[in-house]
C-alpha cells in the first residue's frame, strides 16, 4: 500500500529549461547521491518546516546549488515525509 501524494510530483530526468513546472509551483532537488527533482507548491515556501529545509540549504549550498536549481540537504525519504506533514495542516 503506497501513499498518495497530489501536490508532490516527483519529475526526475526533465530539465530545468523544461516548462514541467506547473503555474503555482516550484522545482527542488533532493538526495543525498542521486539527486531528484520534486515539483512542490509555492506555499510550501511559506511552511515553518520547509523554512527550515531552505535555511540548511542556504547553510550549505549559499547560492551555489549544484543542480543549477535549488537544492534540498536531506534524504528523499525525509523530504517526502516533511512534506507529507505539511498537507495535514
């Protein structure tokens, strides 16, 4: 039994010139060696625990994402499960 998440879009192997980001919407990357590419809503900005994630991105990466795009430091199971959390409220 999976769990079903509509608002989280896993678009691994687009590009980030590709206009795969639906309006609304905004492209991270996460993982810890294979990096993936999760299109997630723009009020997930806006989440106290997603503010976390980007201050530990910004605390590693500066502005410098290695992806080209923004780039999330935790493992992909992790990021799935914040994100999960962050529907609930």
């Amino acid at each position: 039994m999976g769990i079903r998440l509509p608002f989280l879009v896993n678009a691994k192997h687009t590009s980030l010139k590709s206009n795969n980001v639906p309006k609304g919407h905004v492209a991270v990357y996460v993982g810890d060696v294979e990096k993936k590419r999760f299109v997630v809503p723009i009020s997930y900005l806006k989440h106290p625990l997603f503010l976390d994630l980007l201050n530990r991105a910004e605390e590693e990466f500066g502005f410098n994402h290695p992806m080209g795009g923004l780039t999330i430091p935790c493992k992909e199971e992790a990021f799935i499960n914040l994100t999960s959390q962050m529907r609930a409220f």
